[in-house]
C-alpha cells in the first residue's frame, strides 16, 4: 500500500461553507494601526473589487485547526509536536542515539543520495500525526486552507458592517486596571457570511475525521475564530456546508477507500451523489458524512 505522505495523489476532499459569525470577530491587522485608522486595533482588510472587505486569513484557519488537533491528541495520549520552529518532530526525534542524528539530518541523507522512497519511509514511521497532515520542514502540508471572504456564490460582497469597542487594559501582576491605558479595537458584527474552502489531499478516512472534528467544534462554539475569544469574541456557525471527495484510481462506489492498514473504508450510500467524478453531498448530508468520518477518527484513536 503506497503511503499517503507520499506525492503520488490518492485522494483529493473539499470542505466547503460559510463561517457566520453569531459573536464579535476580530482577525487583526497588526499592534500598529493602518494610516487613516480611528482605531487602535484594526479588523485585517483588503481590498477587492475597489471595496474594502474583511478577511479570515487562511494562516490563521490553519493555526486554529493545528491548536485544535494538538490538544484533541494530547488528550488522547498520542505524540504531538508544537509545529513551531524548531519545535517539529524533524527537529527533535533523535533516529541515532549514538550519534544523536536528528530526523531531519536522516531524511536529508536519503534525499541527497536519491532515495526518496527511504526518505519518506522515514519521515512516516517518525513523525507525529500533526506533522504528516500539517505539513514539517521540507514536507508540504497535506491541508490548504484558503483565505474567507463575505462573498455569495457568485463572489458577490455579502452583507458586513465594522464596529468599535472601548476596553481597559488590566495589570497582570496586581489585577488592577492599568492606568489610563484605554483602547479602541474595531471587529465585524455578528451575522456576517464569510466563504470557506479547505481542500485536503491523500488523508486517510481517519485524519479527514479529525479535521471533520475541528470542524464540529467551530460550529457549536467550542472553537472560535479570531482575538479576543476570551471576552466574548469569535464564535461561528457553519452554514450552507459542502463535501466532495475523489479517490485515484477514480471508482463509481459511494465509499471512500482505506488509505493505510489501521484506517478504515467509510460508505457514502445514500448520502453523497456522484458528480463529474466527485462524491458531492450538502447540508444534512454533509453533516452526516462528517459524523462518519469522526467515528473513523475515534476508532483509529482507540484502536
């Protein structure tokens, strides 16, 4: 069975919809407000079309579902490295205790000689699950996130409006306000539609599951979005949500395939349509699909 780190394309998933915020969002611009600002704290903007629009960053979706997926793991006793520099597996998982050679030394070995397959052979058996979907040094991301919009299907600007809100800097050490230290930070209204797309490439049915996890706890709020979650910011709901997925070699079964030995085949029957080669499903199907794939996800987790 080809590993799925590997570059040869076994399966392509999308994950579509739109965060509607039901609190404050606030994805910032900076700790210095752009020239012409009112506020201390400015909402990230670009602009599109000659309109000025908010944006959700696809960075910090996929900050926010890395976050998520490290504490899922942890709390399931499995490995999980930070992500940050110098901080992944291939920096710190000693292959040579002998010698103390680290992983990535080890696969840049195998790469310099030209043994890709031992390259990656490697990096699979060493690394946490985090750094086979989120990507490490030297090894791509097996997620794209793609930057949100408030845009309609045609890419028409949807509805949004910017407010303000004053707040007061609190002295850490005492408790006490800090004095005079009074800020103005801009965020969206709730009930703004921001689009969505997270394209997935060669994830077994399992690691689907735990981005179909993320994904569930965007929508019931255990997740938010954005700054200032802890005063009441940055809380979604995902509305209008899509599913499609292709598997290689192409087939006309409503199944998505294991992908490795300790995953497992998850049926799409009666849930997805097949669509120009796509397994295509929305709404209360696509829900359904993502309740499938999170029972794959806790299987393999208890497994």
């Amino acid at each position: 069975m080809v590993l799925w780190t590997s570059s040869i394309l076994l399966r392509e998933a999308f994950f579509q919809g739109y965060f509607t915020n039901i609190e404050p969002l606030r994805i910032g611009a900076g700790r210095e407000a752009p020239l012409g600002s009112l506020t201390d704290l400015a909402v990230l903007r670009i602009n599109y079309k000659g309109n000025t629009i908010p944006v959700i960053p696809g960075s910090s979706l996929k900050g926010n579902f890395r976050t998520a997926a490290t504490m899922i793991l942890k709390s399931m006793g499995f490995k999980a490295c930070s992500g940050l520099a110098k901080e992944t597996c291939m920096d710190t998982v000693v292959v040579d205790a002998s010698s103390g050679k680290k992983l990535g030394d080890e696969i840049e070995l195998h790469l310099r000689i030209g043994d890709s397959s031992k390259a990656m052979e490697t990096f699979f058996e060493n690394t946490c699950l985090l750094c086979k979907i989120f990507g490490a040094p030297s090894y791509a991301s097996k997620v794209i996130f793609y930057d949100a919009y408030p845009l309609g299907e045609n890419n028409e600007i949807l509805p949004f409006s910017f407010s303000t809100r004053t707040g007061i800097a609190i002295d850490r050490k005492t408790g006490a306000v800090f004095g005079h230290a009074l800020y103005v930070v801009e965020f969206v209204e709730p009930g703004a539609n921001f689009k969505f797309s997270i394209m997935c490439k060669n994830l077994p049915n399992y690691a689907l599951g735990l981005i179909a996890t993320i994904l569930n706890m965007l929508n019931s709020g255990e997740l938010k979005i954005g700054g200032f979650k802890t005063r009441g910011f940055g809380a979604v709901r995902i509305e209008k949500l899509s599913v499609k997925f292709r598997d290689y070699p192409r087939s006309d079964k409503a199944v998505l395939k294991q992908l490795e030995d300790r995953d497992r085949e998850v049926t799409l029957e009666n849930l997805a349509r097949l669509e120009n080669g796509w397994l295509v499903a929305e709404d209360n199907n696509a829900w359904t699909i993502l309740r499938k794939l999170e029972d794959s996800w806790y299987a393999y987790a208890k497994s």
